[in-house]
C-alpha cells in the first residue's frame, strides 16, 4: 500500500471517530438541556428548601455525593465503545 492511502486511512477513521464524538456531544447537550427545562422548577425548589430549613439542610450533600459516586462507580466512557 502507498504512503498516501495509509494516509487516508488514517484521516477517515480520525473523521469518523470525529463524527461519533460530535454527535455524542450534541445529545448529551440537548439532553441535558431538556433535563434543566423539565426540572428546573423542582431544583430551585428543593435547594431553597434545603437553604432556608435547618432540618432539611443535609440535603445540600446530597449533590456532590451523588456526582462522587456517580464518577468513582461508574466505567469510563471510553470503555463503552
């Protein structure tokens, strides 16, 4: 094989691994865009609540918990491929 169709070889799968992580980028965009649009009333709701009473002020850990153990639990999205 030539120099140059290893090249192109090279450059198609580059563009098309380009393409998938493209598209995964814009549905997780509008993914999350309709999961903020949907529960934005709830959110500011429970934070304020969670704010303002001092019995319900733990739930201000609850976030960042779940983001921890979200990311130390769940597998790297490269080994989703």
């Amino acid at each position: 094989m030539s120099e140059l169709a290893v090249q192109l070889l090279a450059f198609r799968r580059f563009a098309d691994s380009a393409r998938v992580s493209r598209n995964v980028l814009v549905s997780g965009l509008l993914t999350l865009g309709a999961f903020v649009a949907l529960f934005w009333e709830p959110m500011t709701t429970l934070a304020r609540d969670w704010w303002n009473d001092p019995d319900a002020g733990h739930g201000l850990l609850l976030a960042p918990v779940a983001v921890w153990l979200a990311w130390t639990v769940s597998p790297p999205l490269s080994a989703m491929d």
